[in-house]
C-alpha cells in the first residue's frame, strides 16, 4: 500500500531555492519511500520525526500511519537543516 507524499509550504519553498539537478534528486528518493517509508528514514533524536538522508542535503518527514500518508516538513542542506528546524 503506497503512502501518499504531503509538502509543507516551508518545504516545497526549499525546494524552488535549490538547483534543480539537486531539487529533482531530491523529489525521486522522497518518492522512492512512498512503498516502505522505513526502509531509508532514521529518528530525528530529540524529536517525533523521522529523518530522509539524500547526499548532502536532509528532509525531516512525519509519517502518519493511520492517514496512510508521509508529511516533508523541512528540506535543506545538512549544515543548515537542524537550526531550520527547532524542536
């Protein structure tokens, strides 16, 4: 059972900032966990979200079970990503 994918507003404008090579590699593995979104996504520690590792660049993603869907809250650079969002 696929999962649907959710961006939020601060997420997707993330991801009109980035070059698009990297945008697009981006939005394929945020789509390649629609089928087992926890193959690849890690606990965030200190808070109730998960964690999508994509090179050097970080999406933090609650998955809702009962919804069947994956919400991608925050996107960015590792470096930057955390201070982005504070839990």
């Amino acid at each position: 059972m696929a999962f649907c994918i959710r961006w939020s507003a601060q997420a997707e404008k993330s991801l009109q900032k980035l070059p698009r090579s990297i945008a697009h590699r981006i939005v394929k593995k945020v789509g390649s966990i629609q089928e087992d979104p926890f193959h690849f996504l890690e606990h965030y520690e200190g808070t109730n979200c998960l964690k999508l590792r994509i090179g050097d660049y970080r999406a933090l993603v609650d998955v809702d079970l009962h919804g069947n869907a994956i919400h991608i809250r925050v996107v960015g650079h590792r470096r930057s990503i955390y201070k982005q969002f504070a839990p």
